[in-house]
C-alpha cells in the first residue's frame, strides 16, 4: 500500500503536472547554487554530494530546469499570521500532497507499508538524510517525539487526537535507523491523509540533537535554562519556544532550530514587532531536480509584515509581491488586480476554491433559550427561512454574478457529491416561507408586520460577523436581513472583531453565526459542518462538539441523527478499505441532508491571487484549501527566476 484514497476525484488543474519521479538519477554529478558553491570551496560546507541523500528524492519541474538565484517576496499580514510562512515553505511531513490534491504521496518517507489490519504504519526513511545543520536525520528523530513528548504528560497532558485511536495514544517501534513503525489500538484508515495535512508534522519536526537540550530527561540542568528564560514557566514552556510548533510563531523564530525546510530563518526571523522576515535556503535540502540540481533554486524568502489586508492589496497592485493569495484573495479585487496587472508586471493567479458556500448560516440547535431552541430545532421553520432568500439577488449584488445557489457539501464534481444537501430548498418562494411559518405557530404579528414568538416577543434572530475580514458576508446578511422582512423575520446584524465572533460562539451565546463553509474539495479532512466535531468551527452544536471530544463527559448529548453520524465517522477513520470509507461518508452526507441543520448561500466562487511576470514553475491555477496548505504542494522549492 503506498497511497491513499481521500474522497476527491483528481483535479484536472491546467499545466499542473505529477513533477515527481519515483527512482534516483542515474550515477551523475549533483549540482548547487552558487552561493553554496562558494562556502564549499572556502571549506565552510562540504560538498553537495555529502550533503544530499544517498537517494535524494527526484522532482520534475513542470514547466521546466530552473536556474538558481533571487528572492521570492511576500507579505504577512501582522504579527500572528505565521501560516502564510508554512504555506510558502511547506508541511515537510512523512507524507504530502501531490500537487492536483487528488492523493497522498511520499515526502520526508521515502515509502511505506500498512499491515492488512491498517493499525501499523512503516515507514522507511532516506538514508544520508540530514537537518539543517548536517545532522542525520533518523528513526531516533520519531521515537524522540513519540516516545519523550507525545507520551510525556508534562507536555501533552492530553495527546493530541490525530494521534489517539480507541482512546490509546500512538507507539513507536524503532526498526533501524531508517525504518520505524508507527502503531495504533485499531485500524486508522486516514492516518496517511492526516499527515498530509499541515497540523501532523509533529513525528519529524523536532530534531533529537537539538531540541532534547530542553528536555529534563537529558539535560538535569534545564530548570536554570527555564529561570533564566523571561515568561517561561517550566520545561515543556522552554521547549516549545525555541524548537516551535506545527502552527505557531515561534516555529519560525529560532535561527538556531535544525529544520527539514527548503528555506530556513535567519536573523531576521518571525518574533514581536518584526517588520520584515527573511529565510534563506538549507544547504542540506533533500529534494534535487531530474538534472540533479539540489533544490530550492530561489535562494531567499522576503517577507514584509503589514498591518492590515488592504496594505497588501496595494504592495500587490504595486509589482511588490511575486506570488501570493493569502489575505487578498477575495473576488472583489479581481477587478482592481486586473486594472493594475501590466503597470505591476503581475498576472492573476486562479484558486479554485475548496470552500462549499462562500457564506453558511449556522443555526444554534443548542441554544441556551428554550423558545429559541424549539424554533431553531424545527425543522420546517429552517426550510422556511431557507426559501425565504432570494440567493441569485445576493450572487449578483455581492459575488458579482460568481457563483450558484448552494446549500453545503462537497461541490458537484467531487465523487461524494450529494445533490439534496447542496440544492435542497434553494428556489425563492416566500409564499411557501410564509405558509410554514404560519403552520409551525408563528402565525401572529406585531403592528410592523414582524413573527411573534409564543412568548410574545418578536422572532428576531441577533447575528455578528466578522467585517473587517468578511465586508461581503455583512452584505449579504443586509440583503438577507431584507427579504425576511417579507416572511415577517427580524435580523439585526453587527461587525466584531474576531476575537470577539470566536468567545461569542464558543460561549454558545449566538443565535446563528456565519462562515464560509468547507468541504467543497476537502469534504472527509473539513466535515465540521456535518459532524460536531470542531470545538471553534462546528458553530451549529459547540456543546454536541464538546460531547464528542469528551467522551460524552462534558457539554450535551447530541440528537439522535447526530450521535448515529459520529459513530460513522469514527468508522470511517478507521476503515483501511478506501471504498467502504467512501460509502461510510455518503451515508454521513445523506442524514446531513435528511437533517438539514444549516442553510448556505453560494457555491463558493473560485479565488484570485498574484504572480510576478518572469517567476517560472509556478502553476496557472492551484486549490486553495488550508489542508492543502497552498501553494505548498505545488512545490516552491521549483520556481525560479527567468533570466
């Protein structure tokens, strides 16, 4: 087994090619950059053929050989917006994505083996694989994680779960120093999807000779390092702040941390109030092209760091970033990108969009007033609200005409497709909105023409989003908030910074609350708007998602449909035969549908970003999905600079 089926028919994405060759070159010469050529010969680095893999991994361009030299810029938007790094460096897990996202491929594994049971994963490593640094990269790496933090209550007083299968954290068993098994209580069917995604690069993220300085198992002196440390408190507080996390600034802020990267931080890394952030290439990067240059060829990242999306808007429209979609990929800039294309020697990128509906409306089927909660819960009334919106006025007004009336579900050509949940109820008819609310007992009005409740209040739903991020979704609820007026439904709607949206949903505090739906192209990895299972995200039941996670100990027991779909799902995870956790998830598809917990507004309109004219290798359009992580999978460490 050396591939895994993820619910997602093959992309066909123009001019994006496999650019992966299984085998090593043939015996040849390997190749660098200039400016490795150059430590090399003043006996600052050995020699690249020291440096690489026995077998390095082989890509294939897609356009073509690239030449070396330059420097990609982009920018990050304030202090904490560390994912646009991970995104333009890459997820170097065991596994990744092949560049159309329509498989899982071997990355830092050279290959693996599942056991017929699909429990036990071995992977086996590249021999002469190194760090940054020029350290082995082996097995002991991965025992390190599994063994000294992963099972260490002091770092993780609860393991994470995408490690955690029938309650019992994962094992590791060292084969040699470049096999290792990775074992599980029962079958996990997508635990190589999982590693593909940016949150489980933990198994090869920390390196052993590095990071164990921080670890009391061995160093006995590390309370000193600790109180000699400003605002760390114990070990596992010292640990992650100079050897990072998967998604967190300070994974980038550490010159000194040994990293799998292409590119790797310098001085001028990611910490408070920096104004710009610079990384240069790994000498010891793993990957060489099919004429046996090592990668990358671009030799350094820039990124500036601005404030707010609108002064990235204007470095973009100004020829001052090379490729970039993150915060500046709304449909609404398409047209000022397109004015300003020749005069900043740029042209539009295309990001299909992995996203289901560009705006859901997540009813709180928890909600912590009875009256509000019977109402939400039927579901009649949520057809009649449903019917009452006139989805084309809305695509046309906002979405500039980009788009269809939707529900949510994965979007029509994925092979889990299911129309009822993404077409049911979308026709406007408020005459049949009316019809249902009046028969559901809300047939009595105020003197303005507004539904009363059964306690005599008006059926007013409060909503809040996020403006300054989402201008278009206060929009579209002001044209929604419109066409209730005419079934007799109130809607008042405010702007909050998100901190706010989140402790608001979060304290089950919300009447509904709005966000783009996933699960257009991704619908296994983001299913939280079928399935409570996401703690900041599955907005439709936070307590059915606390439930869940907490083994039924805290928050509130789900409904019945809801409590039959998770147990689905958890054999789903564990299925190993692809075909059977595809019909598993159909069927999670159809009760949602059944249900019909929440309403959406517009299939979600493919994205827009920028690519410098001159920069090579760089696809003409890519998915845009936060599992993928774009542009990561389609590889970076291959574009360069046309001379």
């Amino acid at each position: 087994m050396t591939m895994l089926w993820r619910g997602l028919r093959p992309l066909t994405i123009a001019g994006m090619a496999a650019g992966l060759m299984a085998g090593p070159l043939a015996a040849q010469e390997y190749s660098e950059a200039p400016m490795l050529a150059d430590m090399v010969a003043a006996g600052d680095l050995p020699a690249v053929t020291e440096r690489l893999p026995d077998s390095p991994e082989v890509i294939e361009p897609l356009e073509s050989i690239g030449t070396y030299g330059g420097k990609l810029r982009r920018v990050l938007g304030g202090s904490n917006d560390h994912n646009s790094i991970l995104r333009i460096v890459g997820p170097q897990g065991l596994t990744r994505w092949n560049p159309d996202f329509s498989e899982v491929i071997p990355n830092v594994a050279e290959s693996w083996e599942v056991n017929d049971e699909g429990s036990e994963f071995t992977f086996h490593l590249r021999e002469g694989m190194k760090w940054s640094d020029g350290t082995p990269f082996t097995a002991d790496d991965i025992m390190f994680f599994v063994d000294d933090l992963l099972h260490n209550e002091e770092f993780y007083p609860n393991a994470p779960a995408r490690f955690v299968v029938s309650g019992e954290t994962m094992t590791a068993e060292k084969i040699d120093d470049h096999t290792v098994t990775l074992k599980f209580a029962s079958p996990y069917g997508t635990f190589l999807t999982e590693l593909a995604t940016p949150l489980a690069q933990e198994p090869v993220i920390w390196a052993k000779h590095y990071c164990s300085q921080f670890h009391p198992a061995y160093n006995d002196d590390v309370q000193t390092m600790v109180d000699e440390t400003e605002a760390v408190e114990d070990w596992a507080a010292l640990f992650r702040l100079k050897c990072g996390e998967v998604e967190a600034p300070n994974r980038w802020s550490n010159p000194e941390r040994p990293t799998l990267d292409p590119w790797v931080a310098t001085e001028d890394a990611y910490t408070a109030g920096a104004t710009q952030v610079v990384m240069t290439r790994n000498p010891y990067f793993w990957q060489v092209d099919t004429e046996g240059n090592q990668l990358p060829y671009i030799d350094t990242l820039e990124m500036n760091v601005a404030q707010d999306n609108q002064a990235i808007v204007l470095e973009a429209i100004a020829g001052n970033i090379d490729m970039q979609r993150r915060r500046i990929d709304v449909l609404a800039n398409k047209p000022v990108f397109a004015e300003n294309a020749e005069k900043g020697d740029y042209h539009i990128l295309d990001v299909i969009n992995s996203l289901s509906n560009a705006m859901a409306i997540h009813f709180n089927h928890t909600h912590k007033d009875p009256v509000m909660r019977e109402l939400i819960r039927n579901k009649d009334v949520r057809i009649a609200l449903s019917l009452g919106i006139d989805r084309e006025e809305i695509i046309d007004i906002v979405y500039q005409g980009q788009g269809e009336p939707w529900q949510i579900g994965p979007r029509p050509d994925n092979v889990l497709y299911n129309e009822q949940l993404g077409r049911q109820y979308t026709e406007y008819d408020p005459d049949r909105a009316n019809e249902l609310l009046d028969a559901a007992g809300f047939d009595q009005r105020d003197g303005e023409g507004y539904r009363l409740l059964p306690n005599g209040e008006r059926f007013t739903f409060d909503v809040q989003y996020t403006g300054i991020e989402q201008p278009d979704w206060g929009d579209a609820l002001e044209i929604i908030a419109q066409q209730w007026e005419d079934i007799g439904v109130d809607l008042n709607i405010s702007s909050v910074e998100r901190s706010i949206y989140y402790s608001r949903g979060e304290a089950n505090e919300h009447d509904f609350m709005v966000w783009g739906a996933p699960g257009g192209l991704d619908p296994t990895l983001s299913p939280r708007d079928v399935l409570a299972v996401h703690p900041q995200a599955s907005w439709f039941a936070i307590p059915w998602t606390r439930w869940y996670l907490s083994g039924g100990e805290q928050g509130e027991e789900p409904s019945e449909s809801m409590k039959k779909r998770l147990e689905l799902y958890e054999a789903f995870k564990a299925e190993a035969d692809q075909a059977k956790a595809a019909d598993i998830f159909r069927e999670i598809h159809q009760m949602a549908a059944d249900e019909f917990e929440i309403i959406g507004i517009s299939l979600a309109p493919n994205l827009v970003g920028v690519v410098k004219n001159g920069l090579a290798n760089v696809p003409g359009s890519i998915p845009g999905s936060w599992m993928y992580p774009d542009p990561a999978p389609t590889l970076p460490q291959t574009w360069y600079w046309e001379k």
